[in-house]
C-alpha cells in the first residue's frame, strides 16, 4: 500500500473572473493555475506563489483571490497478484 501524500490547490476569488460563473476552482499544481489563468487574473505570479509558500495551513491572500494547499485523502488501492 502506497503512502504518498496527495495534494491540491484551490484557488477561490473574491469575486469571479469574466468568463467564468465558479468562485472556486482547483488544480494540481501551482503552476496549472497560470495554464487557466492569467496572471492579472490571479493578482499575483506563479513566482509569488512559490515565494509565499502556499502549503497547508499557510495560504496567500491577495487583492483577487486566496490561494491554499489541502490534502488529498484516498482509499489506500489493494496490491495485485
């Protein structure tokens, strides 16, 4: 059985960005969200980011959006023969 940690990242605005009708959205990665997004969307850069160091329980809160790291809990799968 695997015990790796699974996580995501959910990037939830103040208000919803034009073209979209969702406040929350959600990605892997940090990065992913600048794939969907563009920077002035978010606020802030993918650099920012990674300088604030978003992870759980530490979020960054901009003028936009708050970005957060949370966990991920899965079934842990069966070894097969």
């Amino acid at each position: 059985m695997s015990n790796i940690e699974y996580y995501a990242y959910e990037v939830r605005f103040h208000e919803a960005p034009e073209g979209h009708k969702e406040r929350s959205h959600y990605f892997f990665s940090l990065a992913a969200i600048f794939d969907h997004f563009t920077p002035s969307e978010v606020g802030c850069s993918v650099q920012t980011l990674y300088r604030t160091g978003v992870r759980e329980g530490r979020k960054y809160e901009g003028r936009r959006c708050v970005v957060r790291r949370f966990r991920i809990y899965r079934k842990p799968q069966r070894e097969r023969a």
